[in-house]
C-alpha cells in the first residue's frame, strides 16, 4: 500500500472502529464480536506506527469508553474500579515479572490464578452484611446504580452469610464491605435467549458479556430477572470493620486467595478452577490446563488473570494509569481477526472440483499465521458476497481449517474485483463442467479433462493415504511420476528397490522402507478401496455404506452394471451419489484401473454386515482428540456396538464426542441442541 492508499484504509477503519465502538457502548447492540472489533483496531494502530503523520487525537479511537447511560441514577466509586494490563503470550509475562521482580528485590512472589470471567464488572456495597448498592464500572470512577436488577440474580447474596464465615464474621461485625465481581450469562442461557430472540425477530447477542450488559441495563428489574444471570467475586476492594475489633477478618487478610476463601465464605460464587502457583512455569501449566477446559466451561471465558498474591507486595506494586502493576491478564489467542483477500485462486481437487481459495496477507488468528482460507465453491462466495480486495473476518478455532465468515462491506473503497470462475482449468486448460452436488441445490464446477494432472496428482495423494502408505507424501509421488516410474496409482504396487534406489537423494535404505510399506499395505478392507476410487461424492462413509450392502466388489459390479435401482435403495444414499457410483463402475477406464489393481497384488477383504449392537441407529461424530484412545480406535468401538460415525452434525446426530480443542462441530451441536458428550461420558457409554 503506498501512502495515499494507508491514508484511504486508516479513514475507513477510523470511521468503521467509531461505528462499532458507538454500537457497542451506548446502544448495546454490538455488530461484530471483539475479536473483530480489535482486530480493525490493531490494523490501526500498526499504520499509525507506521505513518504517525496521520495520528489525530480527536479521532474516536484515542476516546475513552465505557459512558453511563443517562437511564440510571450515576453513582461515584469511593475506589477506581481499574483495568488490566494484557498479555498475550509467555514472552510478555516473563517481562512483566521482569519489570515487577524489580521492584520487589529478594521478596519471595507467590501468584494467584483464576479464571478471566467475560462478563460485566460490578461493585457490591453491604452495609451491616446487607446488600444496599450496586452499581455498573462505568468509566470506572462513576457507573449506574443497577441495584434492583443486581437484586434479581439468585447468586449474589442479600445478606451475607454470618454462619459460614470465619468466626462469626458477616452481618454482625462488618460495617461495610465493597465487593467486586462479573456478572455473567450462562453459554446454555445464551443460547436459548437467543433461540427466543430470534423467533420473536429480535436481535441476537455477539456474546454472553453482550447480553449479561443488555439485560443489567433493562430498566425494569423483572425483565432482566427472566435472564438468568449468575455471579462471581473476585475481589474485595474495601472492609470496614464495626468498631475496634479484636477478631477482625481484615485485620487478617494477607493474600489474595485469602480474601477468595472470605467471599465464598459470606455465600458468593468463587472461580472454582483458582489455584496459587509458586512460580511462572506453574502459572503456565495452570493456563495450558484452563485452555483445555475452556471450550467446555460453563461460561464465558477470555483468559487468565494472575495476580501477586501478597497483598503486601500488591501495594508495593501499586498502579499504572489504569491498571493494576501486581495484575495482568493474560489473554488466550483470538478465534476470528480481520483481513484483506489479495486474490481468489482456484484449485483443482481429485475429482477435478474447482475450489476458490482466498489469499491473505499473513494474520495471527487463533495463534498460528494463516494466509489462505477455502470458500469452498462459488455459492459460499455468492453468500459472503465476497469480493477481491474485500476485508474480511476469517475465523480459526482450534485445529480447524480457517475460514472466511464474513465480508465487512462497509470497508470497501469502490475499487474491490468481483470474482468470476474460470472457464478452463487452471492447470490443463480443459473443459469445464457444471455437477449438481448431491442434497443441495447448489452447483460445484469439475475438469472434465481426465488427464488433467492437477486432479491426477491430488488423486494419488488420496490414494496413497486411503492406503495407509505413509512413505509416500506428496513430493515422492510427483517425483516418480516425473521420472516416469508411474502413470497411475496401480503402478505404485509394482514399484521395485531397484526403480527408486537410482533415483537422486534416494538411497538403499529409503528405497527398501517404502517398497516394503506398500508391500505391507495390500491388504484392504472392501469399504476403504471403495473410498480410495475416488468416486465423486463416495466419501468414507458411503464408502462404508455401499461396502456393507454389497459386502464384495464382485457383487457390486454385477448390480452396477445391470440397474441403478439397487445402489439408490441403500439407506442414506441419494440419486447424485448413485449416479456417480454407477457411471463410474460402467465406465472402461475404471474397470481397467481396478483389474490392474488386483492383478498387481491389491487384496480386497469381504465386507462385513455391521453387527446390531447398543449403538445401532445411533449415529456419532467425533470432534477434538481423545486422551485415552485416537479417533481410529474409537471409531472402531463405536462400529463394533452397531452405531454409525459420521464427518458433520446434524439433527440426526444421536451424540457429538467432544475430545480436547474441539472444533467447530461442538459450536454446532451447541446450536442444534444435539447430546454433548465429554470423554469420560463417552467411555461410559461404551462399557
Ligand atoms: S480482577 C483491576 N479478576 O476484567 C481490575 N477481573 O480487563 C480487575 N474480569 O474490569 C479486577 N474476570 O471486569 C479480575 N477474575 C477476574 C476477572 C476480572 C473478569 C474483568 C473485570 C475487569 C476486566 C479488566
């Protein structure tokens, strides 16, 4: 980007950060998530790093948020309700114990770890253990009294409990107490008020601090009481005891974790997963540990905070600006960030399908740099209303394969290029042609060209990893079929040591590992050779399908050859896979190709009928990794018992089986309220 155009794209996320941050904070109705919001925001601030001739401190991002509304009463914090300072990864938390060990020479420093609640701050006021006043941050010196719909929430307790506490302490002897917590939405009630919502027409929530915001700031309490909030103390910011006590708690209290104890002692809702960790390298574990049960917990999370835990030393720290030095949050990478496409290339699949790929700059989402991204096909271009030159929002979550989720047209400039499939191949020049895909309405685009070597490369990749003959990755198999050792897939099984041990940067040794793999891998199951044809729409678990039904190819190829029906019969199969299947056992070259096969030494193993068992009729699929079996194995348990594994949810899917880092298949069992089970549940189930 030269410099007129930075200034042009600075303007525009200028006025698009403003738009969002408006929406945001004065009419609760946020248009984006804050993945998406500080994105955009970072872009910002690079370029002005870059061009700092550009910087304007009247523009909206250099503005404070966090505005009271004119609706409530305001109300003044007798102490600052601050902010944190983040980080974001490992090296920037040994700095900031770098730049805290400084200042605390020779102290020994304990931290206190818990969970980073994403809700909405609040301040909690007892008076003689009585709830008397509860008020939003606001700008963090004056917020609003919401104290009434505070009232609503059964986990923010009325009185405090005098029984549960240390010695006797609560409404009794404390004269005043200021709480300070997060008032949050369940992910389940999230989900189902905006089931309401979106029934009743009603806009959707980005998230649970979103709607845990909207429904504090109802006006009318018994309105924000159906919304089911809950509430967790993180902190006491001010204890005043009834006169001079001699049992005082205060007078005690010389950690963080001792005033977490006090809280839940007086009857509030504690992070239950908080942990004090005697260094850094604890604090790690402990965020390592809370990443893998954050997909699964009960609300929503945005990271760690760690904190001092002396409270001693947390005065010595003291605060910066608006945050606490004894305090930093550390932030789990984002899931969605913005980007530029650059271009929209297309790539030529084994079935020679045509699949439009966005190219990016380079952008950290979800920890890892991506810059290229599936749409899939022209209709997911068509949906996004996608553009080049569009900036978009891509989304990674876990080891899922990014995606482009949404287009931000309001950042367009005029000059973004539509995009428009090819009419050739990209690779051979062949015809294109236009195929149905099969239960949907859409069209996908194939390279009728079956010489086309694009498809014929990425056929063999499939091939060689149906097979299981690891040796062969992509690179090797380009390579013998550039040196001429094979023109197809039935070739590799005649390959000999003396073919490749020739061959440049192929000794012996290698030479002998992968002609003795494929040797070992001749043996396959009827469902899997079926699979690696390659026959357009037969996937695994078509293939598996077909297999069952037919149980041998010999019988399939009798049926194939003589009538469709049969194929279109078989459960779960529609009219454009047995189509496909049948024009591809009626076709000459793929007779030929199987016979070659065989006759060099493939051996097809009978396909058994699937046992009935407790799981027959269920149908699972399996997202995430398992900690006791891998999802091979645990496929094979599921078939054993008569159940079905399936690629993608649906409302037919009986159980999701949600491993670590699961993907987006949890997000959609969540939304199509389909059984969730966890790893332990799922063991279960199988004995
Ligand atoms: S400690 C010093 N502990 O994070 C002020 N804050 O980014 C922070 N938050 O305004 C108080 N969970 O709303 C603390 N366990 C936790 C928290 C937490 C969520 C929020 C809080 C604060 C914001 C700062």
């Amino acid at each position: 980007m030269d410099k007129t155009q930075t200034q042009k794209r600075i303007q525009k996320l200028r006025s698009e950060i403003a738009r969002l941050r408006n929406a945001y904070h004065i009419e609760n109705a946020p248009g984006v998530t804050d993945d998406i919001y500080d994105s955009l925001t970072r872009e910002l601030k690079e370029l002005l790093q870059k061009y700092p001739e550009f910087n304007d401190l009247n523009s909206p991002e250099n503005r404070v948020a966090g505005k009271p509304l004119d609706k409530f009463v305001k109300v003044k914090h007798e102490t600052r309700m601050l902010s944190l300072n983040d980080v974001f990864n490992e090296e920037e938390l040994f700095d900031w114990e770098k730049r805290i060990k400084k200042l605390l020479i020779g102290s020994e420093i304990n931290y206190f770890c818990e969970v980073k609640f994403d809700g909405l701050a609040v301040s909690l006021i007892y008076e003689n253990g009585i709830f008397t006043r509860g008020a939003t941050r606001g700008d963090g010196f004056i917020g609003e009294d919401i104290t009434q719909n505070l009232k609503t929430i059964h986990s923010i307790p009325l009185v405090l409990n005098p029984l549960l506490s240390p010695e006797g302490v609560g409404g009794g002897n404390l004269k005043y107490l200021e709480v300070r917590g997060e008032v949050l939405m369940s992910k389940k009630t999230l989900i189902s008020l905006n089931k309401k919502n979106k029934k009743e027409n009603k806009p959707l929530f980005a998230n649970s601090r979103n709607a845990a915001a909207g429904s504090l700031r109802q006006l009318d309490p018994e309105l924000a009481a159906e919304r089911k909030l809950d509430f967790f103390a993180y902190d006491i910011a001010e204890m005043k005891e009834a006169g001079p006590l001699l049992r005082g708690p205060a007078s005690k209290l010389q950690t963080h974790s001792e005033k977490h104890k006090l809280l839940k002692s007086f009857g509030f809702n504690v992070d239950q997963d908080d942990a004090v960790c005697k260094d850094l390298k604890e604090v790690i574990s402990f965020i390592k540990k809370f990443e893998k049960i954050r997909p699964n917990f009960p609300y929503g999370t945005d990271g760690v905070v760690i904190s001092v835990d002396n409270l001693k030393l947390q005065e010595i720290l003291g605060v910066v600006g608006k945050a606490p030095r004894y305090m930093a949050a550390f932030k789990y990478p984002a899931e969605k960030a913005t980007t530029v496409v650059k271009n929209i290339v297309v790539n030529v699949g084994r079935t020679g399908v045509l699949t439009p790929l966005a190219i990016f700059e380079p952008t950290l989402v979800a920890g890892s740099t991506v810059s290229k991204a599936t749409l899939h096909n022209m209709d997911q271009i068509e949906r996004l209303g996608l553009k080049i030159g569009d900036t978009v929002v891509i989304e990674k979550a876990g080891d899922v394969i990014p995606k482009v989720v949404e287009v931000l047209t309001r950042m367009r400039i005029g000059k973004e290029k539509k995009f428009k499939m090819p009419e050739v191949c990209p690779t051979c020049g062949g015809k294109i042609e236009k195929k149905e895909l099969p239960g949907q309405k859409s069209v996908a685009y194939y390279c009728s060209n079956s010489k086309c070597s694009a498809k014929n490369e990425r056929y063999l990749e499939h091939f060689v990893s149906v097979f299981e003959i690891y040796e062969l990755g992509p690179k090797i198999l380009r390579r013998f079929k550039d040196e001429g050792l094979i023109t197809d897939a039935a070739d590799i099984f005649t390959l000999t040591k003396e073919d490749i041990a020739p061959l440049q940067r192929f000794g012996e040794k290698s030479a002998e590992n992968i002609v003795q793999e494929i040797k070992n891998k001749k043996k396959i199951s009827f469902a899997k050779f079926l699979w690696a044809l390659g026959i357009l729409h037969v996937g695994e678990e078509t293939a598996r399908d077909i297999a069952v039904h037919f149980s041998t190819l010999e019988k399939l190829l009798i049926s194939a050859r003589t009538t469709l029906a049969e194929i279109d019969n078989i459960e779960n199969i529609g009219p454009a896979v047995s189509k496909s299947v049948n024009e591809f056992f009626n076709d000459k070259n793929s007779l030929n190709f199987i016979k070659k096969l065989q006759e060099n030494g493939v051996i097809i193993e009978k396909a058994e009928k699937t046992k009935a068992g407790k799981f027959t009729g269920l149908n699972f699929v399996l997202t995430g990794t398992l900690a006791q079996m891998s999802r091979e194995i645990a496929k094979e348990r599921i078939l054993a018992l008569g159940g079905k594994v399936v690629g993608s949810v649906s409302k037919n899917t009986s159980y999701v089986v949600a491993g670590i880092d699961p993907g987006s298949k949890l997000k959609n069992a969540e939304k199509l309220g389909v059984k969730i089970l966890n790893e332990k549940e799922f063991l279960e189930i199988l004995k």
